[in-house]
C-alpha cells in the first residue's frame, strides 16, 4: 500500500506532466478569452465575469508553479538533476517572463 502511494505521488509531480500542465493552464487563457466574449453583453454576463476572474486565477497558478519548477525537480530528481536541465530551463521560461514583464513595468 505504501508503494502504491508514492506511484501515484511520482505521477503527479513527473516533471513532464507538470510542465504539460503548466503549459496548458497558461494557453487555456488564450483560448477561452474569446468564449467569454460571447457572454459579455448578454443576460448571462455573470459567466463572463466568473470566467474571467477563473482563467485568471488559473494563470497565476501556472506562473506560481512555473516559480516552483525547478524546486519540484530538485526534490524529485536529485541525483540526475543534470540530466533535466532543458526540462527546467524550458519550465521556468514562464516565471522568468513574468519577472521580466514586472521589472520592466516598475
């Protein structure tokens, strides 16, 4: 039973799948901004809003994750941490991209 726990923990912090996900909580705010357009103007204009305010949120998230990318590898992965090097590159690019926009905008 124990075994079978720490499978299921090493699945779902897999680099890979993390970086998947962090992707797509990131493109899933591209893709239904213009759903929500839809809404905007219409009787039902509270899901524009609350679909808005979510998407956002879940942008944050993925930014938030993207910040611990590398923590995540680090502790699942110490002694081939070399090895994942362009996984960690590739999954900090969106926290280094949000550390730009901030710096640049102050």
């Amino acid at each position: 039973m124990l075994a079978n726990e720490k499978e299921k923990r090493n699945i779902v912090l897999s680099p890979l799948l993390l970086l998947v996900g962090i992707y797509c909580l990131l493109a899933q705010n591209i893709l239904l901004k213009g759903q929500f357009e839809t809404f905007r103007f219409s009787q039902n204009s509270y899901i524009y809003d609350y679909g808005i305010l979510i998407s956002k949120g879940m942008v944050y998230l993925a930014f938030a994750l993207s910040f611990m990318f590398p923590l995540i590898i680090w502790i699942n992965k110490k002694h081939s941490l070399k090895k994942k090097i362009l996984l960690t590159i590739v999954g900090s690019l969106p926290a280094l991209y949000f550390i730009l926009l901030y710096s640049l905008s102050s």
